[in-house]
C-alpha cells in the first residue's frame, strides 16, 4: 500500500517550503509521519526521525512506508534491552534491526528514513568509518579468493560452524562458503568457481536448502563491536579490581578478558564496546547536510537525562551486588555529549501542541506547517461516518480512508437505504493511491494505517480504522520469533486462507517454479476474487500470515485492486495476474 500522491499537496503548500531547519507547532502526533514523509521524498538521502520511546517507533514506521510506498527506504533503529552496565544476551531481531539501519546509513542511495527512540541515541555504537571499513560488497562473477573471504570474516567476528544457522557464523565446505550477515534476514550461499563468486543464493538455515539467487549481498560485522582491539582492551580492563565480585560474575569475566587477549568477537561483546571503540552516537552517521527530525526536542532531552540517572543507578547497584567491578568506563552517552551533535545537525522540530516549548510566530526562524489536525473518531458508527464523509464531499473536500475493510466500506457508502439515493457514493477499493484525489472526491485503500488527520488549508481528510471502526492492528508491535520458510510452509495446505499485508484476504493454491529474466525461483500461487492471482516468492513470506477467523465461516476472497478497470498491477509483493502464469516483472 502507498499514499505517496498525497505527498505533493503538503510538498506545495508555503509553509512547508520553509520547514527546512524550522519548528513546526501545531502539528497532531498522526500527522507528524505526514510531514516527515514530505521531508524524505524531498531529501537526497538520509532522515533520521527520533522519537521519545521505542513504543512509538514502530507505528511511527508504519505510517511513514504507508506514505512513502516501497520506492523510499523506512527503517526502525531498535533500543538495546539491557540497560546500561547489564549483561544481557541481545535479541536476534533487534539486532538485525539495528545492524539494517547502519548498514543503509553508511552507503545510502537515495532517500531514506531511519527511526529511533531517544534511547538509541544513548547507546554506543561501532564509529562509521570503521563499520563502513568492515561492509564489503559481494557479487556473482566478482574475482575473490574464498580463502580471503574466510580470513576477513573471521576478523569481523564471524564464528566458524559444521551448519550455519544463526547470526555471526560461518561455514566452508568446498567451493562453497556459507554465513549469516546479522543484517540479513536469512543467510547465503556464496559458490565459487575457483577464486569467481559463480552464484549467490539464500538458503533456510533449518533444512539448509538453498532458496532464491540474489543479485549481490553487503558483508558487515557479526557482532555490534569487533574483537579486533581485544588484547588492548583485555589490558584495560585488567586494572580493574576483582575482589568484590561474586563468584559467577568473577568467573564470566575472566572468560570475556580472555577471548578479549585473544581477539575473538563473542555474543555479549557489545558490553564491553566503550573499550574496543571511540565513543560514538547513531547521530555521527548522518551527514552535515542530512536533516535530523525531533519529534519532541524537550521530552527527548528530558528522556536521556533521565536515562543518566538510571544508568548511574545501575552502575552502583551492580557493583554493590558484585555483578561488576568498580570503575568501569560509562556505558552510555550522556546529553553534555550528545546536544552538540544535534545542535550542530540541519534539523526539523515539533512543538508540542500542549504548549510545553514556546513558539514565537512572529520569529524569523520560525514556520508554522499547514493545520493537521486530528481526525474525527466514529468508534463503529459506521453510518455517521458515511453522512459525514457525504457531507465534506459536498464542500469540495478530499477524502482519503484506509481500512482493512475497504470493501465493506465501499458497500455501505453506495447503499441507498443508509444514505438515501442522493447521497450515496460508488467508489472501488485501491491498493495504491498514486496521485492525490480531486477536491469533491473520496478514495478508499485496502490497507492499514496506525491514525488519521484532517487538514482544512489542504482539503484533506484521512481516516484509518482506528478512527472508523475504534480499532487498528498494528504489525510489528511486538517482536517475534522468526519463521522459517519450511516451518511456515509445513503447515500451509492448498486451500488454506492466507492475509497478505497489502493485498488481502486470499487462497494458498500451491508452490509453483516460474523462469524470470532467465532465473527459475519457487512461488507461492495465492487465489483472489474472480480470476486474480497473485504469486509471491518464497523469500517473502513475512509478507502473510494465516487467515484466523471467528467461528468456521469461510471468508469472502477480496480481488485485487478492487473492481476499478485497469488497475495498476503490483510489484514488490508479487503482482496481480489475469488469465496469465507469469512472475512479477520486478521483486
């Protein structure tokens, strides 16, 4: 789903053209992706939008790839579970998450975003030249000696195994090297032909088969600091007193001290990262010209210094509790350090909209963005909504509304029993809206979308479910465990009903092989309504899960792209097919 054509109705307006490096007040917490998408696709390359906390990033996200389509690039920077001095294994997603971002800011091409909480900026990170010195590139045809490539993964971190199957490993049999970049989301195949890459493939780290061929693969760190400074390190630390340590807590760190004097990388290394690299914020990897989006400046500088005090906090009662020796360098980035690095950033910031930072309309350095405000809640009055909806058509007004119910939707604004004859509206569902709907029109989208707003200045209203219906489902919220395309697969049955994130309600056919651009990779075959088909590649099954009703009620197909003629097929996801057994021309 995009609503990128409503992009170029903000991108117009005065107000916004002067938002480079201003304040903008008066903006509603829905909107302010809105304006941040407008920012981004004007943007030569990276945005990082920070956030107060990381429960707000995740929708924050939602709302900006919703806005932006799948052309512009949204990350979510996740926060580190263990709190400052505590040890704590990291969790495999969020350190995927995180690897993502760094990896996407360091070699940017073209506009992107990145969001974090003002938690993340306290955490230190790996310094960008050296974790830009780590990435390296890796192609089909490339001359590489596998030998060299083993040697510079094993000084990344990467940990030699019999069968890769998490993150940081690495395996070599033959002409064949296998490893698991963090960054990615299941790992490759690199065959060789000699010292030539000859192909590069995915493959399920529970079965080892090999999956789909890809056209090229960025090589980072295994972990989130690299062993390589370890012995000096090790020396370091050394000074430190142990005696007050509880037994346990003595004994694991003589195990880290000595993989430390042997340069060896391990789970838990990012502990100890203040004495393996220069101190360095997630805000040393933007560019001076790259803007930096505060999405609440006061709240987030309130934000770190309470997080100075609970560190400090933390620091005191893992040495009194002997988990720690005393002395240990700090383990986060204190405000004194950061606010030089924001201040000195091109940025855009909001006021809160209850007037917790002033705002001086008459100031030069000031600007005020177009009124977004929020949207109407209906809570399930589905009827009032439509009467509503009739109305601000009436007054030339545009109307945006996406749901997962798109097509119930549809169904009761052309029925004449609720709203008359005169004021019903015949509209077909979309999955895109390219370009922004006429004044006077009403445009539905099969899709999600964390909250709406209203804008009069704009003529624009945007509602989502959570507005409609007083309710949205929120993807992502919660982390989870990764599945594994044989695990997902296993149980999936011809006939089973899946939920495509963008597309809908559908049917599992089958896997089916189709050649494209001389490459054969396996699909799955998903029936719609009518004669739609949709064929996904099995390296995107994070883009459906199994259809969960209520009671044993078969659920209606939706088609795809409503029932407007010529609708614009889909790529990205897999693409909408007619009558025809073809892949998606582009993945």
């Amino acid at each position: 789903m995009s609503l990128g054509g409503l992009l170029p109705l903000l991108a117009d307006r005065p107000e916004s053209r002067r938002l480079r490096a201003q304040l903008a007040a008066g903006v509603t917490e829905a909107a302010k992706p809105y304006l941040v998408a407008s920012l981004v696709a004007a943007a030569n390359g990276p945005v990082l939008y920070v956030v107060r906390d990381a429960e707000v990033a995740e929708p924050v996200a939602e709302a900006l790839r919703g806005l932006l389509g799948r052309s512009v690039p949204v990350y979510v920077y996740p926060d580190r579970d263990a709190l400052p001095y505590e040890r704590l294994m990291p969790d495999t997603l969020a350190v995927q998450g995180r690897m993502s971002a760094l990896t996407a800011l360091t070699r940017p091409q073209g506009p992107l975003v990145v969001v974090c909480s003002a938690r993340a900026l306290t955490q230190p990170v790996l310094p960008p030249a050296e974790f830009a010195a780590a990435l390296q590139e890796v192609r089909p045809g490339a001359a590489l000696d596998p030998l060299r490539l083993l040697e510079r993964l094993a000084a990344l971190g990467y940990e030699p195994v019999a069968e890769v199957e998490a993150p940081g490993q690495m395996s070599h049999r033959g002409g064949i090297v296998d490893l698991f970049p963090p960054a990615l989301v299941r790992p490759v195949r690199v065959e060789f032909w000699g010292d030539e890459v000859e192909s590069i493939r995915t493959f399920d780290q529970e079965t080892q088969r090999s999956l789909n061929p890809v056209e090229s693969v960025w090589i980072g760190p295994a972990r989130e600091a690299l062993g390589t400074r370890g012995p000096a390190a090790a020396d370091h630390l050394e000074r430190l007193s142990v005696i007050g340590m509880n037994p346990d807590a003595r004994a694991r760190w003589q195990t880290d001290l000595e993989q430390l004097r042997n340069g060896q990388s391990f789970e838990d290394i990012a502990l100890y990262l203040p004495y393996l690299h220069a101190p360095a914020s997630l805000l040393a990897y933007l560019r001076d010209d790259d803007p930096l989006v505060l999405g609440d400046r006061q709240g987030i500088e309130r934000t770190v210094r309470e997080l100075e005090e609970q560190g400090e906090e933390v620091r005191d009662r893992l040495e009194r509790d002997g988990e720690n020796p005393p002395g240990v360098a700090p383990a986060f980035l204190a405000w004194t350090t950061l606010q030089p690095l924001i201040d000195g950033q091109r940025q855009l910031r909001f006021a809160g909209l209850s007037a917790d930072e002033a705002v001086d309309l008459e100031h030069q350095g000031t600007a005020l963005a177009p009124d977004l405000l929020p949207a109407t809640s209906y809570g399930g009055r589905v009827r009032a909504f439509a009467t509503d909806v009739r109305k601000a058509l009436a007054q030339r007004q545009r109307v945006v509304v996406v749901s997962a119910q798109a097509r119930r939707l549809a169904e009761v604004f052309a029925d004449e029993s609720l709203l008359g004859k005169a004021g019903t509206v015949h509209v077909a569902p979309l999955t895109d809206l390219p370009e922004a709907p006429e004044p006077g029109t009403l445009a539905l989208v099969h899709g999600r979308f964390p909250e709406g707003w209203h804008s009069h200045a704009l003529a624009l209203s945007v509602y989502s479910d959570a507005e409609v219906f007083g309710w949205s489902r929120r993807r992502g919220g919660q982390r989870r465990a990764s599945v594994t395309p044989s695990a997902f697969l296993a149980d999936l049955r011809p006939g089973d009903f899946i939920v495509h994130q963008d597309h809908g309600i559908g049917r599992f056919e089958g896997l089916t092989k189709l050649a494209n651009g001389g490459v054969e990779r396996e699909y799955l075959h998903i029936a719609y309504a009518g004669t739609d088909k949709l064929y996904i590649p099995t390296d995107q099954l994070d883009r459906i899960t199994r259809y969960i009703g209520m009671g044993d009620a078969t659920p209606a197909l939706i088609r795809l792209g409503g029932t407007r003629e010529g609708a614009r097929e889909t790529a990205g996801q897999g693409e909408r097919h007619r009558d025809r057994r073809r892949p998606p021309a582009a993945l």
